[in-house]
C-alpha cells in the first residue's frame, strides 16, 4: 500500500540540492557507522527500535535484527507459520515489557521471542487490519495507531483492540501523543489531524505549500508542549495550549529550514539538552536546530576528510534508545551518535592520500593566528590548515625545486614574528608568511666536521635566535646578523654513533638546552656555550639505553623516551626506568609529552602509551581505541590542549583527561540454545529464573552468546560457565557459543559475561537447565539399590550365622557323644575292686602320717565319684 514510500524519499534526495552546510558551521562529533555491507542488499530502512534485550531491529523490507556483527532477517514466507504476512514493514515500538510491535501493510503484529515467529492481531476472523502504520506508545499500556479501520488503540497487555471515531483520512505517515494526550497525526494528503481520547473528537488542519496539501512527515512536542511539524518542505511549529482568536491554532513558519525536507526529529537532552532538536533530512544529512533561538547551530554530512562522519546526506529517521545513542538510518547503512564516545576523532588529509609515503611528520601551532596549524609533511611540502574546522587552507608542495630536499619539512618552528622555520634535511628554510616566500639558509658550519650528512631534527625559537639541533650537534642562527655560530658540535666524526647526534631538544624554565641523543642525555647552557654529557652504562640484559629519542619536562624530572621510559633527576643527576605496572611494558618509544596531570603520553611500536603516575598503571591505545593506524613514529603534539598523533596522510586527535575508559558495559545476552545441534526455542526472560526441563538422553547440549556495544562490537571478549559442571570461568576471547555433552543428570545453570574494549565486564546472562536423570541416576533408585544390597547383606550374614550355629550344635553334639563315651569307659571301671583299691591307698597315707597326700588323693577320687554319679 506505502510502496512508493521508499523511492519517494530517493527521488527526493536527487531533486533536491540545497545543502544546509552553507547556512551554518559544522560540529565535531564522532559517528560509528554501520555501512551497507552488513545488511542485506537493497535494505531500506523506515524505522528502528531496540528491544530489552539489546537487539537493533530495523524494518523497511522484511524485518531485520542486528547486534553490531551479525544480520537476522525475517521475510515473509508462506510456508513458515507465523511469518510476515508482507514484507514491506514501517513502525517498529517497543512497549513496556520489551515486547516489539510492527506495523506493515500486512496489519499490526508482535514479535514472540520464545516463538522466534510474530503473530498478528485482527479485530475479529471476518474484519482484518490490512495495514498499520503512525505508531505511537503512550509509556503505558496502549498502543495507537492508524489502519484501514481508521485511528486505532491496542492493549499491550490484553492484545484488545479498539476503534476511534476517527476514520475518514488516508496515508498517515507519523504520530506522536502530547503533554495533555491528544493524539497528533501527520499523512501525505490529508494534512495534520489531532484527535482527543477524553472527548472521542477529532479536527483536522490543513498545511498547504504552494496551494497543494503539504505532506507532513514527522512530529514532536518539546518540552513546552509545542509541536514541532516536519514538511515536504520546510518546518513549522504549533503551540496547542495557547489558541489565538476564534480557538484557531498558530501555525509559525521556522526561518532558516524553509526548503529543508524533514525526515524526522529528536531530542537528546542527556546530551545537549531540551533546547537542541536533532533533524534528519533528506537531502542535508543531519543539523541541530536551537529551539529557544530559532538557528541552525549545526550541520553534519559525509565527509571524506573525517571517517567517523555521518554515512548519508539522506537520513529519514531517528530513534533515542534507552542508552541515549541516537541512531541515524539511512540510504547507505546506519550511523550512531554516542556521546559518551566523543574522544579520538581522526581526519584523513585527502590532498596527501594519493602521494607516496604521505607522513604528517610535525605540527606547529601559529602564533600570529592561533586557528591555524602549520603541517609538515615528509617530502610532500608544508599545508596550512584552519584546525577549528579541519579544513586545508593551502598546500604548498615545494620551497625549493633546485633541490630534492626541498619539499620535506622535517621539523617547522614558528618564531611569531611571521616567520617559519623549516628543516629539511641539511638545510634551514625560512617562510615568510606575508609574503608567502622562502628564503634558503646557507648549510650548516657543522656539515664539514663530520663524515656523515647532516640531518635538522629540531628547530627551537629563542627571541632572535634560532637553534638547530641535528645529527651533527645544535648550532645558533642569529637573525639580526644573519651569522651561525656553533654551541655544540664535534670535529671529523666518522661515526653517527656519539652524543652530538641530537634526536631531539628542549629548553627547561632556567634557560637550559636539553638534548636527547643516540649517545646519552646532554645539558647545554647557550650563553656561555657549555655542555655536559650524561653517558649511561647499562647492564639491563645488554639492552643500551643510551639512545633516547625524545625528552619532556615533569617538575623537577626529566622523561625520556627510548627503550622504554626513564626518568633523569635534574638535581641528582640520577637516572631511572619506570617500573613494570599491571604487566604492560610500554616497549620502545618515539616521542613522549606530559600533560599538565603528569601524566606521560608516548609512541611506541606497542601503541599510544599512558602511564599514570598516580594509579601507577600503564594504558595501551591501539586501532581498537579509535587510533588511525597501530604505530606512530612521529612526535606527540598538543594542540590547544589536543593530542595529537600524525600518521600517513592522517591523524588522531584526542582529549587526553577523558580517555581512560570506555565506560560503554556490553549486554550480554544468550541467544540461542540447542540439543544436538538443533535450535530450542525458548523463553530469554523465563529462562533466567525457571528451569528448562531435559530428559536425561538431551544431554548434548550448545549455547549461542552475544553482548551489544555498539562502539567496538568486534572487539567484545567473553567468558562462560556451566555451574554444577565448570570449576572456574573460562575466557573464551571473541568466541560466541559453547557445547557441553554427557552430562549427567541435575540443576545446571549457564552463565555467560562480556567485556568492552577496556576490559570492563559485564554482569552475567544466565540460563537454567534441568537434566531429568535416568531412573537408575535417580535417589528413589539409589535408595532402593542400597536397601537391596543391605538385605542381601543380611541374609549372608544371617546365613552365615546359622551355618556356624549349626556347625557348633553339631560339634556340642559330637562332644557330648564323646563325653559319654568317656563315662561309660569310666563306669566300667567303677567296679568293687577300683573302689576297694582307691580306699585302701587312703588308709595307707592316713596310717604314714600322710595327712596332706591322703585329703588331695581323696578329693580326687570323691571328684571321680561325682562325675560319675552325675553323668550315669
């Protein structure tokens, strides 16, 4: 039904060419962007929403979900239940329980994550809502929108819907509800409509451009209650609580916009407050509109010199997520402003891209005209360039065609008398600004002293003297006399190995020339023409670290860089290294600043180096941070309290006090579960606190992981664990799924964290899993086993008991057989004779006197007599 939206809105880009960039100034904002070649081709984009789970959803053709690496598109397809009923798609609004609802010229559906489907809501099965389109939440429950039923109203909640009275209007194309909660609508004929629910009346206004019905394309009220009117062409502005004559509304015409084409508005109040109205436009990319003052404050548009700018000048939509990035579709992809990510922003010096080894070698700030920054440019010549606006103002190529040095500025010193100092190889250039002319310094008095070319390093501006440090030592130019003089030199050097070959210098507060060198770290007292050497042995893994490359002042403190990073005590004369902190070592350093927190900035073959004095910590800045390129071996420069690092024919520039994070925490999120390969459909709320339940043969089992942070979302690292199975966390870098197989059955729970690029970590996703055990896993099973075995215990220690009862009653028997056969032979014996014979003995000892051996003898014997008694 609203196919024609999408060409309408790229004829339109076409036709009309009347930038806004010539009306106002550009801003210096930082754009991520997500081009076309992560979407699917020919994807346009009507709207775009964020669900609660961190999901980018964008519809146009299809519905498409994006988490900053990967697409999910969903189509319409008749032999999938439950898919679009068309593909062309327009409003997408998320409620309040995070539910996505779509409007499309198929009618109105939701999105059903634990389905991964979407279902359509209808009046009745005989009266269908063919297309939906004008969305609009009231942050409750309901949900309005127009269909070919006219104004409607949802429950998002109960999934009722219900039909206003107003219904005779076509082509809506934007609502909005404002302070009072009266619903706003803007179509493509019909003009503006505003309908009340409390009094269910509607009135309808008509906006005419040229005696036509203007289209009306978007909608705001800011923080007034004014509604903002985006048009075809131009803006106007309504204010509904203040009617003139006759209840008649005021429709005031916005000066400054009068051909803009309006796609949508916002406002970002958390970061440019409730006064700034951020416009996408058709043709003018984005601007910023003062709603207090009427102006134009800012235009932003794709530029080749900026590659974090703003993909399209086409953009036909905004939407504010609940993180406050403002996300800008458009005809070539995607671009976010996030404003807590507004450091390291680069430009690219388009003139130099083309040239070979384009490096920006030095910056120098102009002191006659502090917008301007002076460029030099390995071989490439000198560029002025207006730093406020990013903008070349000249380049001049060559100082001097008789010599192949002359279009190498290798260091440039402005002595702000309007001049420019340039040392380019052996030679010393001045530039006078006024007259835009060089003038060629005779060489060098050092050139003849050594056998080896001179190289000027460092040029320095002292009142009327200019200093030149070199490869052959530092030499004076006296400008009122035209005349060299050497400070610090040596005589026939046939190496380059030796303390006069300067990398770098500087002048400390007491007058004092320090120079940085290959050989050590060298003092130098320019009036008097003195110096003084500070050589360094080193037993440091033989490692030399004599070879400084740079020096900056911090107190009383000299750091330098070379093979790492040293301090020198200017009083003590004592040199140190910085200590090793959280395991960073900064490696071997180019150029080193301090900044006024003394803190030291440095290049290094590892990256940007910070080291903090006061947390003691080093910090790595690389491409992944924002930096253009890894490595700079060019020097550090500070531009109006910028650093600045140059690379090849571009260059990174940052605040260096609010660097230290990017306090961007990932969302992490479990995308998807699987058994045995197979996706599960599942519920990501439900799942946190309820158990999905498996069978104890589902024991193969795979989890799909993501996080958004839409800054660097390639660079995301991870961890997860399997609680009741994993010990500890496993980090598992970019990777983003996991499998675990044969695990036995129990309560399990999956939890997954993400990190950003500095390393903060998230909270954790969880998912809880129930394994439903064997029978023979279960405790009812065990319990049985054990009572099983405890009987068959029983019974063999029972069994075993009888048999040795049965075993002694056998052998009480056998012995009692014997005793009485004993007995028996005993009582046969028992006859007259033995009796008379045992008493005869008897006598005998009584009559010997025997008195102890006749009562022992007769014990015995009345024992006999006994046991014979008592066994017969």
């Amino acid at each position: 039904m609203r196919y024609y939206k999408r060409y309408y809105f790229l004829v339109l880009g076409i036709l009309m060419l009347m930038p806004l960039c010539a009306k106002c100034q550009s801003a210096d904002l930082k754009f991520e962007n997500f081009d076309n070649k992560k979407f699917p081709q020919n994807t346009y984009i009507n709207s775009i929403s964020r669900d609660s789970n961190g999901y980018i959803w964008l519809s146009g053709n299809g519905i498409n979900r994006f988490d900053g690496i990967q697409i999910k598109s969903y189509q319409k397809n008749d032999d999938v239940p439950n898919s679009l009923r068309e593909d062309y798609t327009d409003n997408l609004v998320v409620d309040k329980s995070g539910t996505l609802w779509i409007g499309s010229s198929g009618g109105i559906c939701y999105y059903n994550r634990a389905l991964d489907s979407f279902t359509f809501i209808d009046l009745s099965s005989t009266e269908k809502i063919t297309y939906a389109y004008a969305f609009v939440f009231d942050g409750k429950e309901t949900l309005w929108f127009s269909s070919n039923l006219g104004l409607c109203s949802i429950n998002t909640n109960t999934k009722k819907i219900s039909i206003t009275s107003l219904n005779n209007y076509s082509n809506p194309i934007c609502a909005i509800i404002d302070n009072g909660g009266k619903i706003w609508i803007g179509t493509r004929s019909d003009g503006l409509l505003m309908y009340d629910p409390l009094k269910n009346n509607f009135e309808k206004f008509l906006i005419y451009d040229n005696s036509k019905v203007s289209r009306i394309s978007c909608l705001i009220a800011d923080h007034q209650n004014k509604i903002w009117i985006g048009k075809a062409k131009g803006v106007i502005k309504i204010d509904p609580l203040n009617a003139g004559e006759n209840g008649k509304l005021n429709f005031e015409k916005i000066n400054g916009l009068e051909t803009t084409s309006v796609g949508a508005f916002a406002f970002l109040p958390a970061y440019t407050s409730d006064s700034i109205l951020w416009i996408a436009t058709y043709t003018d990319g984005l601007i910023t509109f003062n709603v207090n003052t009427n102006k134009i404050s800012a235009a932003f548009l794709p530029d080749k010199s900026n590659p974090y700018s703003i993909l399209s000048a086409t953009t036909n939509n905004l939407y504010t997520d609940n993180e406050n990035h403002l996300w800008i579709p458009g005809i070539k992809g995607i671009s976010m402003f996030n404003m807590y990510n507004q450091n390291f922003k680069s430009r690219v010096i388009a003139e130099l891209t083309n040239e070979p080894d384009p490096y920006i070698k030095v910056l120098e700030e102009d002191k006659n005209e502090k917008s301007i920054v002076w460029m030099g440019t390995n071989h490439q010549g000198l560029i002025k360039y207006k730093w406020a606006e990013k903008k070349v103002l000249e380049w001049i190529k060559s100082f001097d065609s008789g010599s192949p040095a002359g279009n190498n500025a290798n260091t440039v010193a402005d002595d702000g008398k309007g001049n420019l100092w340039i040392g380019s190889g052996n030679t010393l250039y001045q530039y006078v600004k006024k007259t835009k002319t060089f003038v060629k310094h005779p060489p060098l008095p050092t050139e003849t002293q050594f056998r080896y070319p001179t190289v000027i390093n460092k040029i320095l501006c002292l009142h009327d003297t200019v200093l030149i440090a070199g490869s052959t030592g530092l030499v004076a130019y006296f400008t009122m006399t035209n005349v060299y003089k050497i400070i610090y030199s040596g005589n026939n050097i046939n190496t380059d190995n030796n303390s006069f070959f300067i990398l770098s210098a500087k002048q400390d507060k007491d007058g004092m020339v320090w120079c940085a060198t290959i050989k050590g770290l060298t003092k130098i007292d320019i009036l008097n023409a003195t110096s003084v050497n500070y050589f360094f042995n080193s037993t440091e893994n033989s490692v030399s670290i004599n070879r400084f490359t740079d020096l900056d002042f911090d107190g009383d403190k000299i750091v330098l860089a070379g093979e790492g990073i040293f301090w020198f005590n200017k009083k003590t004369h004592q040199l140190s290294r910085l200590p090793t902190a959280n395991d960073v070592q900064p490696g071997v350093c180019f150029s080193i600043r301090v900044d006024t927190l003394h803190n030291y900035w440095v290049n290094s073959n590892r990256g940007l180096v910070l080291y903090n004095q006061q947390k003691k910590k080093y910090k790595i800045f690389t491409t992944v941070d924002g930096l253009q390129e890894k490595v700079s071996i060019t020097p550090l420069d500070i531009i109006n309290n910028t650093m600045v690092c140059k690379f090849r024919g571009s260059f990174t520039y940052f605040n260096p006090y609010i660097v230290e994070n990017n306090i961007n925490i990932p969302r992490p999120v479990i995308s998807a579960f699987k058994i045995f390969e197979k996706p599960v459909l599942f519920d990501p709320v439900k799942s946190e606190n309820e158990s999905y339940d498996l069978t104890y043969k589902q024991n193969f089992i795979s989890f799909d992981f993501n996080a958004f942070e839409f800054n660097y979302p390639d660079k995301i690292q991870f961890a997860y664990r399997l609680t009741g199975f994993d010990k500890n966390w496993i980090y598992c870098g970019d990777k983003r799924n996991t499998t675990y197989t044969n695990l036995a059955g129990g309560n399990y729970v999956f939890e997954m964290k993400a990190a950003n690029s500095a390393g903060l970590w998230s909270k954790s996703a969880r998912f809880k899993i129930y394994i439903k055990p064997a029978f023979w896993q279960t405790l009812l099973f065990k319990i049985l086993i054990g009572i099983a075995i405890a009987i068959a215990i029983y019974l063999l220690v029972r069994r075993k008991i009888e048999n040795i009862k049965r075993k002694e009653k056998k052998k009480t028997a056998l012995n009692k057989l014997m005793a009485e056969a004993e007995m028996k032979a005993l009582r046969a014996q028992m006859n007259p004779h033995f009796i008379f014979n045992c008493m005869a003995t008897i006598d005998g000892f009584i009559l010997q006197n025997k008195k102890f051996e006749a009562s022992e003898f007769l014990g015995k014997f009345s024992k006999l007599i006994r046991d014979v008694l008592e066994n017969s």
